[in-house]
C-alpha cells in the first residue's frame, strides 16, 4: 500500500493505491474506510462523544501520512519493512522517553518498527512478540477481524487507522503462557520537521489461562508538529488476564487520538491504567466489551493538562453477560487554561444480570481558568444490580495550605504535598515500580514554580 501526501488538511489529497502486498480483503477494508470517512467527516461538537473537544487544529494541519518509504525522518532502510530511525533518535532518547523496564521491547518511529532499538529475549515458548507489519507480509488472513469493521461503526479516526496502519505491535500468548517480565511497546515520533500522522496498530491476543503486562509509552521529539492515531486491540479468551499501562508524554506540539478497544471472554481479567502528560490536543478513548460471564475489568487514569493543552478521556464499558465486574477511577490535575474531559459512559444490556458497575471521576482545578467536562453515565436495561457513579471538581483547600505553612513548609511546597496526595492513589495502584517512579517524579515537578496560583 502507498499513500499519496496528504494536502489541505488530514483527509484531503489521501489517496490509496494497490501495490500487490496486500490481499484482496485487506485493499477492500482499507478503501472502504477511507470512502467511509471522505463521505461522512470527522466528528464535530454534535457527536454526543466530541462535544468537548475541538478537532480544528489537528484537521487544519497538512500531515503527510507516515510510511515504511518515507524520506522523512528516516535515514535507511535496513530490511524488509524495518525503518532505521533519522539521526536525531538515540537508544539513550529512547530510554529517557521511556523507562526500560529490562524485558522485551519493541521500538516503532513514526509508527514503524525500529530493529536496532528493540530487543525480543527472554520469552517463554507460547509467547509470540512480533510486528504487525511481520504477521501481514506472512500470514496476514489472521489479521482480518482486526480490519474487516463495518466503516463508521466506531468512528472516523478508527476507520482512518484501518485505511492507513501499516505497522505495530502483535502479541499472541498460547494457552496457559505466562510471560512474567512486562512487554514494552515505544511509539516515539520523529517528524524531520515536515507534519505527519503516524497510525499504529497493535493486535494483542490472549487465549485461555495466559496472563502478560502490556506497557505502551507515546513520546516525540520536543516542538515536532505531528499526529498519532494510535489503534490498540485485545482479545481475552476464558480466564486470560492482561495487566496493561499507557503513559502518553507527547511534546505540547503534537496531537494525540488513540482507540483501546477490549473484548473480555469468561472469567478473564483486564486492567488498564494511564497516565497523559503531554499533546496540545490529547484523546484517550477505551471501549471494554464484557462479552463472557465473570469477566472483570479495571481502569484507572491520572491526566495532569497544563497550559494550553486539551486531555479527553472517553470510556464505554458494556455489560453484556451476567455477573460481570467493572471498576473506574479517573482523576484530573488542571492548570493554566488547560480543559480535561471525562466522558464516561457504562452499559448494562438486558439480561446481565448480576454485574457489578463502579464509576468515579475527580478533578483538582490549581487555576480559576482551567476547566473540565465530566460527564459519568449509567444505562441500565436489566434488574439484579450493583451499579453507581459520581463525579467531583474543586480548587486547592486554603485551610490545608495554611495548616502546612503554619509549620513553615514553604507555599509552593504546600501546594506539592496536596497534589501529591490527590493523585497519590493512583500512583498506589501502579504495581510497576519504576512506571510509579516515574510518575512520583511528575507530579512532584509538574507543577512547581509558580504553578498552581488562582488568577495564572
């Protein structure tokens, strides 16, 4: 596949072209997605969904869409569908952007594989850690649930990822594998200065009995002009348990729309926690599917927007079988101008009876400008269930300041240690110790200097 440059803003001028690589359904569901697109758009503020985030700036831009022959921010071509990175991604770039965990990892730059900064070691025998770029030149019929969507079905951005994802992640765990050290995914954007959107796609299957950690960091080189449209897809068969985290640390110039989509069979375990940090324009979208009785899912987010940027966070969980279990707990730091979105939405189909529905958002304002939209709903169309929501927005407390600088802890020093203990509960449910290292040195230095007063 090869993708014309993309003029006059993120759809216009895309053109797709059979080249022979890809099969016959693949070509079709990759056309009809961007027919698709081109004849219904982008959402706007009347979509229930987007009504909070403004898409303008990222629809505005002429990206060129990033691909395995790109000149832009690639020097070389090493093998077969492996891109080495341009010259100003180091392996010490890499691990400052992202913490090495020590065990498997794979590298993509602007959304295609990076061999020399990978490293797969270590894994047991049913573990299968490859590129998705690897598994469509081999035996790509395995991917086409993957791609095969009704158009439109989810939304555009998904359906662009579909039109345009030529690389990613594919992770495949045979029954009753365990992987016992976490899989590291590092999407980092190197642009070369000219605006691309990169649109990953990462396949993850987990069959019966196996259990893994999934770690997904999005990061790019700083005052790069960019969009990732990052797409990531799980399949938990029976009793399967995926451990997942995603820490999105985008320079403030860069976009960030990003689709977590799970389906979750019997007795079968997810939990996902995020941290958003970066992007001027930031989504984080999940879409849980409990689709076996006993399936229990748990998701858990920290965003922290500072001046300009915008953080959305989306989540649909549906409850369709009985005695399905669902936890959420969102939290939201906001200085400057910045607007954090909580747009949470759990459904209980008719007849899953028995489920067990939890849904929380709070948020700190450090700034009479910042602003927030939360929005927690429940819709419920079956009796015999535990379901509850709530949400809660409010300003620094003056009389806890005032309690610590009356035992001459400094102001700003005050108004770390209450920040801290906002999110400090997230940061508890990190079981990664140097992910939550990571995220205790963020939010100690987040907002220091000045940050934080009413009126900035």
């Amino acid at each position: 596949m090869t993708v014309a440059r993309a003029t006059g803003g993120v759809l216009a001028g895309v053109e797709l072209e059979r080249d022979g690589r890809d099969p016959s359904w693949l070509s079709e569901a990759r056309l009809n997605a961007l027919d698709w697109v081109g004849r219904h758009g982008f959402p706007t503020h009347k979509d229930e969904d987007w009504k909070y985030t403004a898409l303008g700036p990222i629809l505005a831009l002429p990206f060129d869409a990033a691909t395995a022959t790109s000149a832009t921010a690639t020097s070389a071509t090493a093998t077969s569908g492996t891109v080495v990175s341009g010259s100003r991604v180091s392996a010490a770039l890499i691990d400052e952007a992202a913490v090495d965990l020590g065990g498997p990892r794979l590298v993509f730059v602007n959304g295609h594989f990076a061999a020399e900064f990978s490293r797969v070691t270590g894994l047991p025998s049913g573990a299968v850690v490859t590129t998705l770029a690897a598994v469509l030149a081999a035996g790509p019929d395995r991917l086409e649930p993957f791609f095969a969507h009704t158009p439109g079905a989810r939304h555009a951005f998904a359906a662009f990822n579909d039109a345009l994802a030529e690389d990613g992640a594919f992770i495949h765990l045979t029954s009753a594998t365990i992987v016992e050290q976490p899989i590291q995914l590092v999407f980092f954007s190197d642009t070369g200065g000219i605006p691309l959107i990169s649109s990953p796609k990462s396949v993850i299957i987990a069959d019966p009995g196996s259990r893994a950690t999934i770690v997904e960091t999005y990061a790019g080189i700083d005052t790069d002009v960019y969009c990732t449209n990052a797409v990531t897809e799980l399949v938990l068969a029976e009793d399967a348990q995926i451990e997942h985290y995603k820490v999105q640390n985008e320079p403030v110039t860069a976009f960030h729309v990003a689709l977590l989509s799970v389906r979750q069979g019997r007795n079968s375990h997810f939990s996902s926690r995020s941290v958003m940090l970066g992007g001027s324009i930031a989504r984080h979208e999940v879409r849980v599917l409990l689709d076996g009785s006993g399936a229990e899912v748990s998701l858990d987010g920290v965003y922290l927007p500072q001046g300009d940027q915008l953080h959305d966070n989306t989540i649909f969980v549906d409850h369709v079988a009985t005695n399905t279990t669902s936890h959420q707990l969102y939290k939201g730091v906001l200085d400057g101008r910045s607007h954090g979105v909580f747009n949470g939405r759990i459904m209980v189909r008719h007849g899953a009876d028995g489920t067990d529905a939890n849904q929380k958002n709070k948020n700190l304002l450090l700034s009479d400008r910042a602003e927030v939209d939360t929005r927690p709903r429940l819709e419920i169309y079956t009796d015999d269930v535990k379901c509850t929501h709530g949400a809660a927005v409010g300003q620094m407390d003056d009389e806890a300041i005032l309690y610590l600088r009356a035992r001459a802890i400094p102001l700003e020093d005050a108004r770390g240690l209450l920040i801290y203990a906002f999110v400090h509960e997230m940061v508890d449910r990190i079981e990664l110790e140097p992910l939550r290292a990571q995220l205790e040195r963020v939010v100690a230095t987040r907002f220091a200097n000045g940050a934080g007063q009413v009126g900035q």
